[in-house]
C-alpha cells in the first residue's frame, strides 16, 4: 500500500472534517493539535480527541490503511469475502478480519457516505 497510517489519519480528517477538525462532544472547531500523538484538545470543552472518535475506527488497534483495503475489499467483492479470506489479504487473524466485517457492514447502515468517500481512495501502488 502506498499509504502509512498517518496518510490514512489525514485523509480521514479531510472526509470527516473538511480541513477544519471539529470536537465530537461539543462540536467546537476552537481545538490546538497535539502532533506527536495524532489529536486534538478541545479549548472549549477541554476534552482531548482524535478523528476516529465517533466513527468504526474507533478503539481499534488495526491501522487505518488495513481498514480502508478491507472496506474497498468487502464493498467490492462479487461474492463476498470470508473472514478468513480478508485475514489472509489484509494481514490480521481471522477473529479480527470478522470483527472488522461487522464493524464496516454496521457502518455501511449507520455512515455511507464515509464508507463512500473511503471507497474513492485509489489504494493501488
């Protein structure tokens, strides 16, 4: 893949904030960036966030390039694509990959059109 994980981080912010990062829990755009970590500190309400809070990223180990193959893999598949299969494509155990499949086919009720705007994303080398 030609993407690490802090393309990936940047890509989902364009999507999810347009370039202007936006706090989850009370929606102030007046943040400060904490660049070694990869967040935000809301000077509004003082919490501290990333942009996978709220979204099927979030409070997962997996990086984010990993997610957006598996999205583009599952969404593309004719016939569907096993647990096991995306394992093996993706490089994670196989109690991951469907962890990873429920997550997405939840999203793909709950957010399409970030599970859209991720399937736009060329991740072909």
């Amino acid at each position: 893949m030609k993407y690490n994980h802090e393309d990936c981080l940047a890509l989902l912010e364009d999507i999810m904030w347009s370039g202007t990062p936006q706090c989850p829990y009370c929606q102030s755009t007046n943040s400060t960036a904490i660049k070694k970590e990869h967040r935000y500190h809301c000077n509004a309400c003082f919490n501290s966030y990333s942009v996978t809070v709220g979204s099927l990223f979030h409070k997962t180990r997996v990086d984010l390039q990993k997610w957006f193959l598996a999205i583009q893999l599952i969404l593309n598949s004719q016939e569907g694509i096993s647990g096991r299969q995306l394992a093996k494509k993706i490089g994670v155990n196989r109690n991951t990959a469907a962890y990873m499949i429920a997550r997405i086919r939840k999203a793909m009720l709950e957010d399409y059109k970030l599970i859209q705007k991720i399937m736009q994303i060329d991740l072909r080398e």
